[in-house]
C-alpha cells in the first residue's frame, strides 16, 4: 500500500473514532496536528515521514480522554493491521 493512502486512510479513521470527540481531542485537532507535523518535518528536511504523519494522526486515539491508553493501542494496533503493516512497523507506532 503507498504511503499516501495509508495517511488518507488514517486521517478517515480517525475521523469516525473521534468525529464527535467533546473533550477538544477530535478529528479536527488531530488534523492540525498532522498538518504542523508535515510542515515542522519538511522544514527540518525529513523525507520519510509515514511515522510522523501517522503519529500526529492517530495520536489521541490511545489518550485517557478518549479510548484510554490499553484499548487506544489496541485500536490502532488492529487499523495498522488491517492496512498492511508490518508487526515491527506496528510496535513502533504504540510505544
């Protein structure tokens, strides 16, 4: 799977999982957070930047305020899994 569609995918996960988030952890703020990601990334010159990207995105999905840190993990342990990720590229992601 190209890196592009598996950003595209996250962001859309992320979307269903916090869409109606109350606590100022939603959709929204993850999206401001993956896009100041992307841009502090390119202006250090970082080229690969999959774990950034997916990092700043699904962030918030393993926070108390939301799905609690053992449940967020394994919910994106299972997003991760589900579109092509190595289990080495996976335990980068949840530590």
């Amino acid at each position: 799977m190209q890196e592009k569609e598996i950003v595209q995918k996250a962001l859309e996960f992320t979307k269903r999982k916090l869409g109606n988030e109350k606590t100022g952890h939603d959709f929204w703020h993850a999206y401001r957070v993956w896009r100041l990601a992307k841009f502090i990334a390119k202006k250090e010159g970082v080229v690969q930047t999959l774990e950034i990207e997916l990092a700043a995105i699904l962030h918030d999905i393993a926070d108390r305020k939301t799905f609690g840190e053992e449940k967020g993990i394994e919910i994106i342990r299972n997003f991760l899994r589900t579109n092509e990720l190595s289990n080495e590229q996976i335990e980068k992601y949840v530590k």
